[in-house]
C-alpha cells in the first residue's frame, strides 16, 4: 500500500513532509511523493515521481500508472488542492469534491458560494479595468482591498484608501495578480472565465484570526484559533501569529462556528482546513479567506505545539480512512512565530543574529529557507516569507512582549540586484 503525496517545492513543508514520512512508515506503507524538481524532499520520501503537477490530467496520469494500491492521497499546497482532487475522485479516496476544490480556490467563486449561504463576508465585486473598478468602488466603498482571483499569502494584496489610490494602484495589482501566480493550474481557465480581472472588497476594520480545523464525516473540529496582530495593512503580509487565541470565550466559540459555516457553504465535509476572519467590532467573524487544507509554513508545528494535536497525522488519517485522535490539551501553551521578511528586496547576502537567536531557550524553531546568493522579494510580490522563528511564552500576556524580544535579533542582510 502506498500514500501519495502531490507536491511542489517549498521550503516552509519540511515538517509537514517528514511526518508524513513518519507516518506511512508507522503505518507499514510507502510514501509516494508526485512533484518535479524535487531536491531535499527526496530524502523524506520513499519513492519520487517526476510529474508536472500545475497538470492535474499528468497527476492522474502519473497515479494511474501506478502498481501498488494507494490508500490515500494528500496535499500540503494550496494550489494543488483540485488536482487531489480529481485523482481522489477516480480512485474512491476521502477528499472535498472536485466542485469543492475549486470554490476554495477560485476566491470570486467561494465569495459568490458563500453569499448563497448567507456566509458574513465584505461586499465585494470584479473589475477588469479602471473605469470598472471606480463602478465597483461606489458600491464596496472606501476603504477597499485589492485581491487576486488566485493565490494565496497576501500575494500582491492591497488596501487602499480611496479613488486617487485606486488609480495608482489598480493595474500594477491587476497585472500582478495574473503574472504573479501563471503557474497556477487554474491560471489559464481563471484568465478565460475572468478576462484578467481584480477582486475588490470592503475592508473590513478588526482583529484578524486563523481557525485551524479538522472535518471528519462533515463535522468541524476546530482545534486552535490564531491571533494575527500584525499588519493591518496596507499590504497584509503574514508577519506574526500566536495561538491560543486571546479572544474571550464566547468569541472564540462564535469564530468555530463561523468557521463550520464556511465549510458548509464551500461543500467541504472531509479534511484539513485553515480560514481567515476579521472580527467586526471585535465580535462578528467576517470571513477573508478560506483554504480546503492545513494551514501554511509553521501553523502545522504551532498547534502541535500548543495545542498537543498533530493537524498532518489527523488529515493522514481521514485521508486513510482511519478515524483521528482530536484531543487538544486542557491548558495550551503559548506560541507565537514570525515570518521572516528582509527590510528590502534584492540579493540575500546572509542571516544575521540566527546563533543568538537559536540559542534563546524560548525559541523552538528557527529556519532560514534561503541560500546567500538568492533573490529575496517583499510584500506584496512574495506569497511567504523567508524563514520563520518560532517560539514559547511563559504565558499569553507575555507573547507580544517575546515576540519583539525575539525578532529584535535576527535580520536577513540584502544587497541591490
């Protein structure tokens, strides 16, 4: 028996790999990764094979032609949700629907499923061109978000404050939002159906948060919500993090409900999930995003850190068939990590202040993803960090304090390309 695991590069999913890895050997099965290019992850796998997975018609290929029974089939990355998808549908294997899998991906289309349901989210609506978004704009108001159809991490997202920032800001986000993510495997439909076209949104004023769910025979377990302080904008890039949440109780129970909402609405009855809200006058859940899969980089490692619950052992077994352990512990700890970004884009010359850091007892983890050499880009033209730092607080009021202590030492040096 072998478990498939469709995959692109990213540096930030060693973790979620090498459990992966853990777990099919627990299990007596082989761990079949499908990605090209793969350098590193092929020590984490046992068997690799080479496949374009911006195809999803090559996925199924790739895993039809395979001679081993598979029992189950997963991905870590956003985009390759819908080609799992499709190959979970032809071999009977437990994953959202090939329907589902769009919705969470096409972010007008999940705007418009969740509208039908009645979903709390900010009015919203598409334009092409400038003249049609100052049309859009009366009806969203001031201030708004632009945002790309596809994509994901705040890639090439921007609020901005009214018409004269429209103006500026419109066909640079436009033209990024498509340019930026043409390797997307929706990217050519998306471009047909929408004509290049950019998502504008109400901003919507209030803390932000994560859920992090697990859905087994269509019922939300929500195990831990995330704090996100930093940025409220104007590019929204994910900096910090920190769970558990500070929210007050009744909040936090109305966010996971929010949160089963969402996966009504989108059709998502089985997996890993990771959704997005702004809190409207700090209570009222308004949904921003919404992701058919765990969550991204170190969210895997930090609800398993505070929380005791393993989110890629979990979506392993209902990929499997097999029924998970979702018992998060009574007291969590609190953890926080950090995105590493340099102060400005070029030529990565090196990390300074990582021994130092590595060296603090509250940091539990700390990767560089990053050779010196590479080209380092910044919000709004990168979906993710650099490295991320991740680290323990004694407590959940001491989390910001530690948070600043912590970032204070670290710093990625660049030099103009």
């Amino acid at each position: 028996m072998s478990i498939l695991v469709v995959h692109k590069g990213n540096p930030s999913r060693r973790r979620h790999l090498a459990r992966a890895a853990r777990y099919a050997a627990d299990h007596g099965e082989e761990l079949v990764l499908l990605m090209a290019g793969a350098t590193w992850e092929a020590e984490l796998a046992d068997r690799v094979v080479p496949v374009d997975t911006a195809n999803a018609e090559d996925v199924l290929a790739a895993v039809k032609a395979e001679t081993a029974p598979v029992s189950g089939v997963v991905t870590f990355a956003e985009a390759l949700v819908p080609a799992v998808a499709r190959v979970a549908a032809e071999l009977g294997l437990p994953w959202v629907s090939e329907r589902t899998a769009q919705l969470a991906r096409d972010k007008y289309r999940m705007r418009l499923a969740a509208q039908a349901h009645d979903v709390r989210q900010p009015r919203f609506g598409l334009a092409r061109d400038l003249d049609e978004a100052f049309d859009v704009a009366e009806g969203v108001g001031f201030p708004l978000v632009l945002k790309p159809v596809l994509g994901t991490g705040s890639m090439f997202v921007r609020s901005v404050a009214d018409r004269d920032e429209l103006a500026a800001h419109f066909e640079f986000f436009r033209h990024g939002a498509w340019a930026g993510f043409s390797r997307d495997p929706l990217h050519r439909a998306a471009v047909a159906e929408y004509g290049g076209g950019l998502l504008l949104e109400e901003f919507v004023p209030g803390p932000e948060i994560s859920v992090e769910s697990l859905v087994v025979g269509g019922v939300t377990h929500s195990v831990a919500i995330h704090d996100k302080p930093l940025p409220t904008g104007p590019t929204f890039e994910e900096v910090y993090a920190c769970t558990p949440t500070r929210l007050p109780a009744e909040v936090a129970a109305t966010a996971a409900a929010a949160a089963a909402d969402v996966h009504a609405a989108l059709g998502i009855d089985v997996g890993g999930t990771h959704v997005e809200f702004r809190l409207r006058n700090g209570t009222e859940p308004v949904l921003l995003e919404a992701a058919a899969r765990l969550g991204g980089g170190p969210i895997y490692r930090s609800v398993l850190l505070s929380t005791g619950v393993d989110l890629v052992e979990g979506a392993l077994d209902v990929a499997t068939g097999r029924a998970p352990g979702i018992e998060p512990r009574e007291r969590p700890a609190a953890v926080g990590f950090w995105n590493i970004f340099p102060e400005r884009a070029g030529r990565f010359v090196a990390a300074r202040g990582v021994e130092e850091a590595r060296a603090d007892p509250r940091v539990v983890e700390l990767d560089i993803y990053r050779e010196p050499g590479e080209p380092l880009a910044v919000p709004p033209q990168t979906f993710q960090g650099h490295g991320h730092l991740m680290f323990v607080a004694p407590a959940l009021d001491a989390l910001d304090s530690t948070f600043r202590e912590l970032t204070a030492l670290v710093r990625l040096e660049t030099e103009p390309t």
